[in-house]
C-alpha cells in the first residue's frame, strides 16, 4: 500500500518557488507511486476547480525524495478557500489509494461553494489590477491594504475598499527597495547598505532577523524577514529606500513579500535548515534562495557572488543583469565580465574596486571598514562588497558607499551577535551566530587570523538539524584548536530531541577531532555558559562566544566583564 500523508498546507501570497502566482501548497509524504498519486490529485482539484467556478486557475507539482509539493494558483481574495479546496482534493486522492473514508461530495461542494462565496472580494481584486496598470506598487494582508511606499502609501482596511477610480494615481509613488538573501552574511549586508543609504542622506529602511528599522527609530523587534516585516516597512511615510533581509523560511511558507524590487543580492548558498518544507539538499535549496530574482525588471540588477560555487554556477544560467562581486580579482566570472564592461565589484590589494565598461576605481579600503577588523574578517569583507554593488545598482555614489562602510561598526549596537568584537584587560571577545557548516568554516578562518595564546569556544546548537549537519558544524569548529571547549544545551530548542542529546553529540564529534575530553565541558544554558567562560578568562585568550540564543543576556554578561564586575 502506498502510505500517504499531509505535512503541511499554506497559502503562498508573493512569487514563490514555482512561479509568480499566489495559490494555495500543501507538502505530502509519499513513499512509493508519485506520479499515480499525482495525477489523482490534479484530476480531483480540476474538478473541484470546475465545481466552484475557478476552472482557469492552474496546477502545479514538485517532487522531492519522500514527497511532494502539490500547488494551485488563486486570486489574492480567496487563498483561504483554496487552501481548503486544496485539501479537500488531497482527501480525495487518498481515499482513492484506500488510506481513509471517500468524502462525501454531498459534504464538501456545498462547504467549498459557500466559503468561496463569503471570501470573495472584487474590489480588493478592483484595486490590484488598477495598481498594476498605473504601476504602482500594491501590498495586501489580511488586515492591511495599501498602494505606494514611503511617504506616498495609502492604506485601508480589506473591508473598506475605494473605488480606483476615486485615486489620484500621481501621487502614489514609490522609493528604491533592495533584497537581500543567502544562507550567511544577509543580516550584516543588509545592515552595511542601510549604512550606506543614510550616509547618501536617505532615510533608510530595513527588516532583519532581529527588528524593522528606519533610521535610528525601531518600529519593531523580532524576527521579521518575511512577508510581515516587508509589508510594514513599506507602509512607512517617512521611508525613502529600504533593504529586506529575505530568509529562506518566508520565501517558502509565503513566497516574496514585494512584486518589485530594483536590486536582490545571494551571497552564499550552504547546507542550513535542510529537510524543511521539502527542501532536502544543497542544490534545492539553491533555486529557492533566487527566488528573490522575480522580483526584478529587466534592467534590474541580480547582485551574484562569484566566490560561492552554488551561487555562481546557478547563476550562469540565467537571463538577469549580473552584477558579479568577488574576493579574487583573477576570476573568471570577473574576467569575463570586465572584458565585456558589466558591472563587477571585487578586492584588490587591500581596496574594494568597482568596475563597469572598462572604467574601474578604488572606492573603500578594508583598513577602513572597521567591520573586516583590519582585513582580518573575510567574510564581511564579502558582505561589504555585496552591500557596494547594492549601492552602485542603486545609484548611490563612492563617497557615501565609503562613509558607510566606515561608520558601520559591526558591533552590538549595529549588528548585535554577529561579529560582535570585544577587547579588555589583554582577553579578546568574539560573539557570533555561526550556525551551520559554511558560516562556521568562514568564523574558524576569521578566529586564526587573530593573534592569542589560548581559544575558548562555546557553541551549541539546536536540534531540529540532521546529525550530519551538526557533526560537519563541530568539524568546521574544531579547526580553531580551542584550549577550552564549552558545550551549551539550548533550552527550548531541543525541537524533538531529548534532553542534553545535542551537547552530547557534539562532545563526541569534538572527541574525533582529536579535542581532550578533560578540555570539554557541558552546561545548561548560554548564560551559564558564557558566565563560565568569562570567569575563566585570562589575559591572551580569546573567547569565541556562539550565542545562538540568550544572544541579549550573553552581550550583556560580557559588557558586565569589560566593566570590571565579574561574576
């Protein structure tokens, strides 16, 4: 028997991992008979489609080892009701298979009929194809809809609708939007190109992993790189360019939280999150991070690193403007686009060089961009270089791409626990979010640069990861030869695991690495575990502190150190 499961079912309001449309996913497990499985399910959701009036609407399917992603478009006004009927045909086709009793059509039809009925919305759909037509951009939720960004947004309820006729369509405007994804360096790059844009005299916008920002003013604090966080900061009337980070978990539950964007950056693609909404590898994962290309014009720029295998090789094969950055002048995606006079940025004896028909010039050097720690940072070298062709691409000039660089300081005030560098009393700290193999290895390298006689490091990591994953994550770590290995248990992140079962994981993949046991220890919590580090610390060493969470308590204790009160 082919065993058949529903894992998940959701609405994809933005352009997505198949196409532009919004519609209605559910993500299946099947083991064996994909293809009879599929082809029930699209014969039972064209029928339901027909029942219910929505027979132009299309189907769409995408098989992964162990299931399937089963898709229907649908207008923005009845997602909701999709998602139902979505459903409803996926009963169907199970019972077709003998797993569960066949709905009764006597049941659902009139349900389906009713609820399509009460969630339909013609002047919300009115209003969206006006908006189109006059180019003007058009955000929608289910409390909020507007048109225009920055000062020119109007916004209403979904309820209290106008007529499109009602607008003065010139005075809805729009302001320069950027996105930026990856699986490491997107909330650094995105905070260095907000640097640069205030530093051109914009008041700049961004949405990150920790808060929606414009200017100095907070307009909220959470994890907000999905549609949520773009929506709001769009809606601002004091926004004049913005930046979205863009993660991989908004783009495959919601799909882009805008239509158009002038500029999107990948910086690098790694194995992070895998085994999640039907993303199991690498090379999956890579087409769902460029998801954020559809948001593009034709004249828009597709900002590549030339560095990431991934990235690169995927990005070969597209029709976007690319916009190549790289650490090594000598490279061949670089050469090439040199030779041709596209865009490129990329380092050169210390100096971050622009480059474009044959014209190239030093814009900003690494000894300045205190984030790189005098070049020692590699990695946010690379995000510099990404957030300069963000700049270029959005017609900002050197001399604020250079004083943006130099004003962001990477600390906790402008980054808070990624790259976080403290000095006191002879002791070097460094807190991180490293994570994932990619981000490790790139940490491990930035760690060796810097002189010490002794590494601490305390790291942990949350449970919902393959043991695989974690057991290349400790590889990568145990390349910094720490002295002293703190284990932390994450509480709250164990995600199925049993208790302490991760830290234990990680202990005896330390132990293969060749680490002493003697130098290892396990403790409850980061806080407790950053207090240990601390209160062993000596002059010469250097404390690399991964505060995966408890972020906020962790620099708090180190700031409490670097003030004198131990303890």
């Amino acid at each position: 028997m082919t065993m058949l499961a529903l894992t998940d079912s959701r609405r994809l309001t933005g352009a997505n991992l198949f196409w532009d449309l919004p519609g209605a996913i559910i993500d299946v497990a099947v083991e064996d008979s994909v293809e009879e499985v599929i082809a029930t399910w699209v014969k039972a959701t064209r029928e339901l489609l027909d029942a219910v009036g929505y027979a132009d609407e299309q189907t769409c399917y995408r098989v992964f080892e162990g299931g399937a992603s089963l898709l229907v478009s649908a207008p923005i006004d009845v997602l909701y009701s999709m998602c139902e009927l979505n459903e409803v045909a996926w009963s169907i086709t199970t019972s077709a298979f003998g797993q569960g009793e066949e709905p009764d059509s006597g049941e659902y039809l009139p349900r389906l009929t009713r609820l399509f009925d009460e969630e339909r919305n013609p002047p919300l759909l009115a209003l969206q194809k006006a908006a189109h037509e006059h180019g003007v951009p058009f955000l929608w939720d289910d409390d909020e809809v507007s048109i225009g960004y920055g000062a020119t947004t109007r916004i209403w309820s979904p309820d209290a609708l106008p007529s499109p006729d009602e607008i003065d369509w010139d005075r809805i405007g729009t302001v320069p939007v950027a996105l930026v994804t990856g699986t490491n360096g997107k909330s650094t790059t995105v905070r260095m190109t907000a640097a640069i844009m205030t530093a051109a005299g914009f008041s700049a916008g961004l949405t990150s992993t920790d808060f929606i920002r414009i200017g100095d003013r907070i307009i909220d604090t959470g994890d907000y790189s999905g549609t949520g966080g773009a929506r709001t900061l769009m809606r601002q009337g004091d926004l004049e360019m913005a930046v979205l980070e863009v993660a991989r978990g908004g783009l495959l539950r919601r799909g882009l939280g805008v239509e158009r964007a002038n500029a999107a950056v990948v910086t690098n693609v790694a194995a992070d999150h895998l085994g999640e909404w039907g993303i199991n590898t690498v090379q999956e994962l890579i087409p769902a991070k460029f998801i954020v290309r559809r948001a593009l014009g034709s004249g828009d720029k597709l900002i590549l690193n030339a560095d990431d295998e991934g990235v690169a090789g995927y990005g070969d094969g597209l029709d976007n403007s690319i916009f190549w950055f790289s650490m090594q002048p000598d490279d061949d995606r670089i050469r090439v686009a040199r030779d041709k006079g596209s865009h490129v940025c990329f380092l050169e004896d210390g100096w971050l060089v622009a480059g474009r028909d044959g014209k190239e010039r030093r814009v900003a050097h690494v000894s300045d961009i205190h984030a790189t720690l005098d070049g020692m940072v590699r990695y946010n070298i690379s995000n510099a270089l990404a957030a300069m062709a963000v700049a270029i691409s959005l017609g900002i000039d050197d001399s604020a791409i250079r004083k943006g660089l130099s004003v962001f300081k990477g600390d906790e005030s402008d980054n808070p626990g990624r790259g976080n560098w403290f000095e006191h009393n002879g002791v070097k700290i460094l807190v991180d979010f490293a994570h994932n193999e990619h981000g490790m290895t790139a940490l491990a390298d930035a760690v060796r640069r810097v002189p010490s006689e002794r590494i601490v490091l305390l790291m942990g990591q949350a449970g919902d990861r393959l043991d695989k994953d974690i057991a290349d994550l400790v590889r990568a770590a145990c390349t910094m030869r720490p002295a002293q290995l703190l284990i932390s248990e994450l509480p709250g992140y164990e995600r199925g695991r049993e208790p302490f079962e991760v830290p234990e994981l990680i202990r005896r993949e330390a132990v293969k690495c060749g680490l002493p046991e003697d130098s290892m220890e396990i403790l409850p919590a980061p806080g407790e575990a950053t207090a240990r580090a601390l209160e062993r610390a000596r002059p010469g060493d250097l404390l690399v502190l991964l505060a995966l969470t408890q972020r906020n308590e962790a620099l708090a204790l180190v700031r409490k150190f670097i003030d004198g009160e131990r303890g």
